[in-house]
C-alpha cells in the first residue's frame, strides 16, 4: 500500500548533504580515521544523492558527508530522513505519527530514531542550530 505524503521538506538532498558537511567540518574536511585535512573529493555517492565522496591522501581512508553519523545507518534518502528527524525531535510527533505523515514506513522511522537517542547531544546541537525556511 503507497502512502502519500503529506508534509514535505523544502530542501534537496544535495542540500541537506551540504548541511551536514558545514555542521560536521565547520573549518576543513578531516579524515575520521586519522585527523588529517589532506584529503581530496573522490567522486559523489552513487546510491545518496548530493553525498561527496572523499579519500585522505595520508591514511588512504575513503570516507563520506555521512561516515559517522546516523545518516550512514540508514537507506532513507538524506531528505527524508532529515524530515523524519525535524518531526519527532522539533515538532514532537511519535514514531507512528511521523510514519503516518511522512509515508515512511514506521520501521525505518523507528530504526532512524533509536540511532538518533544514541548520539542525542549532537543530534540536539544540529537542530538547535538550524531553521527550516
């Protein structure tokens, strides 16, 4: 059964990508293995839209916008997942209510959040920080 949406998010993949990219790397892109900031893009994600790719030119380490975050544990597109993230922590919906609202099935929904509570003082800092508008 298809459920359409009913709210949507005003933001690209691409965009929410670049989001994460300034809130995770406010100055340089860093290697999440060795800390270093001599890296180069390698290309974008083939399977999430708006994600660079980068490889660090020390270590070899091949790593992305989302390495690291509760974005890389989840097949949700960037967009949705970010809408699903706005719902249940700004907005205050339950994990049904955003499943419903969304037309994200109540499982992903579910799995999204309980990565979430997992890193919930940076997950805070990032919506505190950021307005839709």
């Amino acid at each position: 059964m298809h459920v359409e949406r009913v709210i949507d998010l005003a933001l690209s993949d691409e965009q929410v990508a670049e989001m994460i990219r300034a809130f995770k790397w406010p100055r340089a892109i860093t290697c999440p293995r060795c800390g270093s900031a001599n890296v180069k893009r390698n290309g974008k994600s083939d399977k999430r839209p708006g994600v660079q790719r980068y490889l660090c030119k020390d270590c070899g380490k091949s790593f992305s916008d989302v390495t690291g975050t509760i974005f890389e544990r989840t097949r949700l597109r960037l967009r949705d997942a970010m809408l699903v993230l706005y719902l249940h922590f700004k907005l205050g919906l339950s994990a049904l209510a955003v499943s419903r609202e969304t037309g994200v099935g109540y499982k992903a929904v579910s799995n999204l959040l309980s990565n979430a509570r997992e890193t919930a003082g940076e997950l805070l800092r990032f919506f505190q920080a950021w307005e839709p508008g």
